[in-house]
C-alpha cells in the first residue's frame, strides 16, 4: 500500500508510475548493469578465493597425519591449480546465467535443485553438501538483511512489479553458493576437500556479498530505481508488503514494510521431513485463504460426509461419469477440465440427494488434488498427450485421498509413486510429434483403464499396479543406459579421431600459410602426410618421437624446396635428400598409401628438391588448386569452433550459453521430436544427441544447435530431477503464496485511513 499523508487520492497513479516507469530498454540496460557489477567482483573474489584455498589446502598437507592423506590434498591441489580459468569461467558464467534467467522470469533458485530427488534418493555426501551450502547461504543473508531486502525490492521493479524473494534474486547469497557448488563439478572433490572448499567460501562470501550488494543498490538507487527506499522491521499489524508514505517526501520517497511471506521448506531436510513441512505450509496457507469461506449449512442442515463424497465419485470415475473402454483413450484424446469434474461432482451430490455443506477438510483436500492436476496439465515436461490420459486419473486420485490420508504425507505412497512414474515415463518415451518409444504410451494408457474400470476403494490395487509399471520401466532404462553408453564410448572415439585431424589440420596450415608451394607439396602435406601424422598422433601422443619426427619432416622439406645461396646450404641440402626420401617412403608404407601414386608423389618431391639444390625455384599450385585441396583438407579436418564460420554476435552468445547445460538436457525440436544431450565434446563444441530409447541421432555442432535454438526450430524442455509429486506440492505452496500476499495487499489497501 502507498499512501502519501498529503494526496490521499493518488495512491493508485503513484504506485503505477512506480511500476511502469521503466520499458524493457531500461529494464535491459540496468541488468546488464548489476550483471557487469556482479561479474567484475565475482572474478576478482573467486581468483583470490582459489588462492586461499590453496593456501588453506598446503596447511592440511603440512599437517597431513599420514602419506596417503597428503598425496590425496597434493592431487585435489595439482587439479584444482590446473582448472582455475575453468573453475573461474564457469562460476561467473553460471552466476551471469542468474541475470539472463531473471529477466525471463525464469530464476527460482534452490540449492542443489537439480540434483534432490534424482531417482527419489539423495546419497549423504549430497544432503552434507546441501546442508553446509545453505547454512552458507542462510548466514549471508541474516548477516545483509537489509541491503538484500532492498536489491529485492529494487529487482521487484525491473521485474514489473512482481515479487523478488532471495531464490529469484540473481544478486543474492544463494546465487553465488549454487554457482560454486556447479564450478566445483569440474573437479572431483572428496568430501574432505569438499568440505574446506566451502568452509574458505564461507569465510570469504560475506565480503562479496557487501560489496556487490552495495555497489547494485548504489547503482539503481542513481538511475532512479526506488531512490528514497527505507528499511523497517515488520510489526505484527502490519500487511504483507505494505508500502506507507512519509509526510516530509515527495512522491517518490516511500518507506516499505518488510512483507512477511510463509517461508518455503528447507529442502536440505531429510525427505520426509522436508514433505511434511512442505504439506503443512500448504495446508497453513488453504486455512488462511478460506478462513470464513466455509459454505453454510443449507435449510434441511445436512452436512456431506466423507462416505457421501466417496459414493458420488465412484459415480463419476470416468470420462463424464461414463465408463471408459480402451478405445476411447486414443491418442486424440482431449484432457478433462478440472473445473467441470469439481462442478460434476457437485452435480452428482446433488442427485444423490446429498448435497449440504462440505467440511473445511474435505474442501481442502478437493481442492489440493485440484490443483495437483492442473499443474500437470501446465507441466511442459510432459508431452500433450500424456497430460490427457493422466487428467482421467483426476477422480480416482482424488477418492485415493479420502480413502487414505497419507497419499498427501507420505513421499513413498504407492499412488505418488506411481503418478510419478507415469509422468516420467511419459516425458522420458513419448514425444509430441505423437511417437511412442518402447510401446509407453499404450503401456500408460493399460494403467489408466484398468484404474478407471477396475479401482474401487482397496489401495493394493494401485501398488499391484506400481510393481508391474515399475519392472517393465526399469528394465528399459537398464537397456537404455547400455545403448547411450555405447553410442557414448563410439562418439568419444569419433571426436578423438575429429580432435587429432584438427591439430593436424592447423599444424599444417601454420606451415603453408603465406606460402607459395608447388602442387606436389601442397598435395603431399594436406593428404598422405596428414595421415601419417593423424596416425603417429593417435597412436602415439603429442610429446612421442614419431610426432615430433613426424612434423619434423615435413618443416625439412618445405627448408629443402627454398633455392639456397650459401654453399653450407646447399650441403645439407643433398645430405637431406636421401634421408627425406627413405623417411617419406617409410611413412607411406605405414598408412598403406597407394603404391603407385607413392611413388609418382616421392619422384616429384625429389625432383623439386634437386631443383633447388640448382637454385631454382619451382612454379606454385595454381591458386583454383590449392583451393581445392586446402578445402577437401578442411573438410576432412572439420571445423574446430564458431571463429572459424560466419556467425552473428547473437549465435556467439548462444554457442557460449550452451556451452553451460548438462548432459541429460533434453531439446524439443520442430514437429515435437525430443532428443537429449547424452556427451559433449568442449574442445570441438560437438552435441551427441540420443533419441528416447538412447540410440544416437546426430552429432550437432554447437553453431547449428545455436542456429536451430534461435530460429525457434528447437527448445531446451526445463525439466527436473525431483519426482513430479514432489514438483507439484512445490508449484502449489508458491501459487497459494503468492495469493496470499495478494489477498494481503488488497486487505492494506481497502483497510480505513
């Protein structure tokens, strides 16, 4: 609420102008702003953090107990000095991605997000992480409350208004320790190192925190964002986010109360802890939005039990209180509304003559599945398909939880879990261009009918259900790791072949660059020579005599071709000759080359070289020649990165941005294909990519991807390992949350003056 003790009535066209005073243009520049602010002091904090970890890591060494312990913190410090400029690229690109994420509203960041959950486990070396990062966190952002609070509400205005907590803030404590804990990937850590690693981090983010905080606030405080804003602790009477005027101020200078939210969970609790509190946020928050919502008791004063609610919805399981055959969940199929089964169910009450009043509990519990669902008909993981066949679930779902109250409370219920499976099955083998791999959808759809024909009220059924689905998925992703591993180990070969022609490629380009060569030489180096040094460097390894001696010929004949004046010149031009001759020989027999154009090539390298020993120079390639074969070369070769192709700044950035994603990332491309990045090559920027039953689609540049991605032909699908439940409950506390706040702000602001 902003009111102005002066001009009552301009509270509304205050707080507009407040909001809308920025377009997108400014909106960018001032990102790119706190973005470039935040980047610079994050380098210079994390080069002088890897040097007091290196420090700290020669003090354990020194008082290691045993050699064994010494070697290990001797191998974590050789590594960790080998990948600093990684280690700092990836940190600040992580921390510069909060910034992007942010301005697509797209930023909810949770420590270890990606991992919690993987497979419904997380192993005690990842909870020990988790934990020691938030306490981090959780320290930095008691220690800069106020500092924090006001980037939060500074960010709320480059965010059109909307609420800014810590998680969405891409300047906040939680941003620097999550973009550590992903840098630190690049290095196997054990937990031990792991452990110091983030004991250095936490002595050092607080003066990170106070710097980039202060610089950002100072910055947006200069451009006019909130300039005059004020920090208050929040008092018991005061609303969610209330925004009081100052007598002394002009229209800009507003004083904000701190909002006081329900807090989300720590998601560092053990499972089912973390489930509980989360489940009892939500029922906090449904009592608080209904409190007095209850409907009143009709004229007859008939209340509607549980056993009612239970009877109408065995009425209406199925599609509009129809049964449903196998045939009609066809791949056409359209999703039910949730909306129209809760007015059906009041339909079917109705004409059971039960209608009355619902208790507070059994209206929550409607409307928790209610909203359990609609967030799968949201859920862009899961494909058009899978959304409808899952919708039917609805109302059996829905007498599950009647029937059994902790479908709700607890994480390992046979129903959840088999919701989740089905939802991940069908993200996982079924793609919105209407494929289906390993026959899924029919097998998710087997699940769905016998549900809606067969459940009544005894749970088993759904747990004889959950182990036959269970088996059959299980066995699939077994044979599935197997081909992607396969199709892996065949790629890492392919682009270790790929990586040796390229060094191959710009040794010889180094050589012959600038230089006008006869014919018989360009040919000689760029084909059958380039072979041989593929092979020697294959085989063999750049730090092996047959490499260096490898290279070592060809430099001997390019100084043999030159017409020499100095006799001493010329001397070790003959004594070369022979030796040249017999090396070259030597190496095309290694390859195999044929013998024929061996030996037509050998007498021409001969006779160029007697040539110069003559002092004479031969005729150069013609320039249409050398084209061609420097390009059949190069394409043999592939391209080694984007320097080498034209491309815009735009498809720059684009290449360095998926540079960042993770192997599992799954792509969408144009008619619904699905593919996942199963490997990636950094030093050829090659994508492997694998179909939904792990076998090997494409090998895709970064460039192409990069080109696909901004022409709209193929998006990255933000998926998540934690289970769909899980996912779902979470979606639920921030929408009821977020209601809350509002409904708050509306009660400020109708409240009296």
């Amino acid at each position: 609420m902003i009111r102005d003790n002066n001009n009552e009535g301009g509270d509304k066209e205050r707080r507009a102008s407040a909001l809308t005073r920025l377009d997108s243009a400014d909106v960018l520049t001032h990102l790119k702003a706190c973005q470039g602010l935040a980047a610079e002091h994050a380098r210079t904090a994390f080069r002088e953090y890897l040097k007091t970890l290196d420090e700290a890591l020669n003090h354990e060494i020194d008082r290691a107990k045993t050699d064994k312990e010494a070697r290990e913190y001797n191998e974590v410090q050789r590594l960790l000095r080998q990948s600093r400029a990684e280690l700092e690229r990836y940190f600040c690109g992580y921390l510069s991605e909060g910034f992007v994420k942010f301005k697509k509203g797209e930023l909810h960041t949770r420590i270890g997000s990606e991992t919690e959950g993987e497979l419904s486990l997380v192993n005690n070396e990842d909870l020990e992480e988790t934990i020691a990062i938030s306490s981090i966190t959780q320290r930095a952002d008691a220690y800069f409350a106020e500092p924090l609070w006001a980037l939060n509400q500074r960010f709320a205005v480059l965010n059109g208004g909307d609420h800014v907590t810590e998680s969405s803030n891409p300047a906040a404590p939680v941003q620097f320790c999550e973009s550590l804990r992903k840098a630190l990937k690049l290095v196997p850590l054990d937990q031990k190192s792991k452990h110091l690693a983030y004991k250095i981090y936490d002595d050092q983010l607080l003066g990170s925190v106070a710097k980039i905080s202060e610089d950002i606030n100072q910055y947006l405080q200069g451009q006019g964002v909130l300039p005059h804003l004020k920090y208050t602790i929040p008092s018991g009477a005061a609303p969610a986010s209330a925004l009081q005027g100052d007598s002394d101020m002009v229209a800009s200078d507003v004083m904000v109360n701190m909002p006081a939210p329900e807090s989300m969970p720590d998601p560092s609790l053990p499972p089912e802890e973390y489930q509980a509190s989360l489940l009892q946020a939500i029922r906090g928050l449904q009592n608080e939005l209904v409190a007095g919502a209850t409907a009143p008791l009709p004229a007859n004063g008939v209340v509607v039990s549980s056993n009612d609610l239970l009877a109408a919805l065995q009425s209406l399981q199925g599609a509009g209180g129809q049964p449903v055959d196998s045939a009609t969940l066809g791949s056409n199929l359209v999703a039910l509304d949730v909306g129209q089964i809760q007015a059906r169910l009041h339909a079917q009450l109705q004409e059971n003559d039960k209608d009355g009043a619902m208790k507070k509990n059994d209206m929550q519990t409607i409307d928790l599945v209610g909203m359990l669902f609609e967030y799968m008909l949201n859920d862009e993981n899961l494909p058009d398909s899978i959304k409808a066949l899952l919708s039917y679930l609805h109302t059996p779902f829905l007498k599950i939880a009647f029937i059994d109250p902790g479908f709700f409370e607890q994480a390992e219920h046979p129903a959840r879990v088999l919701l989740n499976n089905l939802a991940e099955a069908g993200a996982s083998w079924v793609a919105n261009d209407g494929t289906a791999q390993y026959d899924m959808y029919n097998k998710i759809k087997n699940v769905v009918h016998r549900i809606l024909n067969e459940f009544e009220n005894d749970v088993k059924m759904i747990t004889e259900l959950l182990l036959e689905f269970s088996s059959y998925t299980k066995n699939i992703i077994r044979r599935q790791e197997l081909m992607e591993k396969r199709a892996t180990e065949k790629a890492q070969g392919e682009e270790k072949l790929r990586e040796v022609k390229l060094r191959v490629n710009d040794e010889i380009s180094e050589r012959t660059e600038g230089k006008e060569l006869p014919s018989a030489v360009l040919l000689f180096l760029l084909q059958p020579w380039s072979d041989f040094l593929s092979f020697a460097l294959l085989r063999y390894g750049e730090k092996s005599d047959r490499w260096l001696k490898a290279l070592a010929i060809a430099d001997e004949l390019l100084w043999c071709i030159e017409p020499k004046d100095l006799e001493a010149d010329k001397s070790r031009q003959m004594e070369s000759h022979d030796e040249l001759v017999a090396a070259i020989e030597s190496g095309f027999e290694t390859i195999g080359y044929d013998q024929a154009k061996g030996r037509k090539l050998v007498e021409a390298l001969s006779s160029l070289m007697k040539l110069a020993m003559q002092s004479k120079k031969a005729e150069p390639a013609p320039a249409p020649m050398r084209d061609k074969l420097e390009r059949i070369a190069a394409e043999k070769a592939g391209t080694t990165d984007v320097r080498h192709e034209n491309c815009s700044p735009e498809e720059e950035q684009m290449v360095d941005s998926l540079k960042m994603i993770e192997f599992g990332t799954w792509f969408e491309f144009d008619g619904g294909k699905r593919l996942k990045v199963a490997w990636y090559n950094a030093r050829t920027s090659h994508y492997m990519l694998v179909d939904q039953m792990g076998k090997r689609v494409d090998m895709m540049s970064g460039l192409v991807l990069a080109r696909q991605m901004i022409s709209g032909k193929a998006k990255i699908i933000s998926g998540s390992s934690k289970p769909f439940f899980e996912r779902a409950l979470e979606n639920i506390f921030q929408k009821l949350n977020e209601k809350a706040e509002a409904n708050g702000k509306l009660g400020g602001e109708n409240e009296p003056e």
